[in-house]
C-alpha cells in the first residue's frame, strides 16, 4: 500500500475536514472490505470530469463520506498514482430518479491540498456552493415531476426505475406510506418506494390502500402515460430497471 492510501490518513484527513466546513458533517469510513459500500458510493459520485478520471484510472479503494442532516453528501478519496493530497466530491442523493437530472450541469469534484484547513476553505469556496445549486434543481424537478395528492386522495407516481412516489398531504397519509416502505425526502417531502422487489411493492401498495380507505382517502396511481387510475389494490409491473452505470451524470 502506497503512504497515500494509508486508511488512517485518509480518515483523519476526513474528520478534521468535516470539522471545518460550515454546517454540522459527520463523517464515515469506508475500508477496503467495505467492497458492496464502495461499489454504491461509486455509482453515485456525481462527476463527469476529474474524479471521474481519477475512478477510471483507479477504482475506489476507498473513502470517507461526509454527511449532512439534510442529505448532502461529500466523498473524500485519494488521488491516485503517487500524488499528494486528495479529491472530494459531491454524491448524488440516492432517493431521487434519474430524470430529475436531466439539465443540471454536473457539481465537479476538486483537488484537496494535503492540509485539511486549507481543503476547507477550497471546498466552501468552490464545490459546496454548486453542490447546494445542484441539489436544489433535482430537488426541484423531482418534486415537479409528482402528481400532487390532496387531503383526500393519496396519487403514486411510476418513475422510470419502477419506483413509486408520493407527494402526501396530512399526518396520516405521511404515516402510512412510511409505515409500508415509502421513504421520505427531507428537503422536498416526496416519499419513494423502491422496486426492487415487485411483489414486496405490490403487497406495500394494497395494505396501504386498505389503511387510507378505512380513513376516508383514496388511493390513485398515476400511470407513465399521465392517467390517473381512479382506485389502486395493486400495481402493474413496472418498466423493466436500466441497469446502474456509474454516477457520472
């Protein structure tokens, strides 16, 4: 192992970095043996130019994520080859669809200094600011993108990954869809059920309409081709998933 792939150094680098950006970051490592870990963390660096390169020259080895309360994500990796310091750059969030994308120019990663002071100041003056910009269009065409339910009625949205979203109004409505594994996103509200498993779905999409019904709220599918199904015992199958590519979008 080359002195700049030492772990240790790696994560150090990493808290004493996360310490010094604006806002409250954790941070978490990824050894080695992390290998599923790393292979998502990859798909989902958002970049299109150097670490992109970096990651075509060497595959993550390893890394340091630094995380905010509201989603934000930095990934702190070594450069590879036997130059000093390190690369950081922005993760996509995970619970948005690829379409949200569409348009929103890349937040680029950057060369670190190999003092954490300094990478910090690099960081707030360059990356995080076009990161916030970034995160702000998807979230935006995300939530743009949902049929909007009302106190009444509760629409799911098929994306194009076979997942289902949800733009709930009131407390119960949030709470039966996240009582049945929709997830919600903290920023624009939207909660999402994988598809991973169509039949854990399906069961999630009638019990949840089951619920709704006893309160007196429909439940609505919105369908790729924009009609809204009046009713929803279960789903349809979904558009087969394209398969994962790494995040460079």
């Amino acid at each position: 192992m080359h002195p700049h792939e030492d772990p240790e150094r790696l994560a150090s680098y990493a808290d004493v970095l996360a310490g010094e950006l604006p806002g409250d970051w954790t941070t978490t490592d990824h050894p080695s043996d992390d290998k599923d870990d790393l292979a998502e963390l990859t798909d989902r660096i958002w970049d299109l130019d150097l670490v992109a390169a970096a990651l075509a020259e060497q595959p993550l080895r390893q890394a340091a994520v630094l995380s905010r309360p509201d989603g934000a994500q930095l990934v702190v990796l070594d450069r590879p080859g036997e130059r000093e310091g390190f690369l950081i750059a922005a993760v996509a969030p995970r619970d948005l669809p690829d379409e949200a994308y569409r348009g929103v120019r890349e937040p680029h990663g950057i060369a670190l200094s190999d003092e954490p002071f300094l990478g910090a100041e690099q960081v707030a003056g360059d990356l995080l600011a076009r990161y916030e910009s970034a995160l702000e269009q998807v979230r935006r065409n995300a939530a743009a993108s949902i049929e909007l339910s009302g106190p009444h009625r509760v629409v799911l949205t098929w994306q194009a990954d076979g997942s289902l979203a949800a733009a709930p109004v009131g407390t119960m409505a949030r709470d039966v869809l996240a009582a049945h594994g929709f997830v919600a996103d903290a920023q624009t509200g939207i909660y999402r059920l994988s598809g991973d498993d169509t039949t854990v779905q399906a069961r999630s999409v009638r019990a949840i309409g089951l619920r709704l019904n006893a309160h007196g709220i429909a439940l609505a599918l919105q369908h790729p081709s924009g009609r809204i199904a009046p009713t929803a015992t279960a789903p349809p199958a979904p558009a087969t998933p394209r398969a994962l590519a790494t995040r460079t979008r």
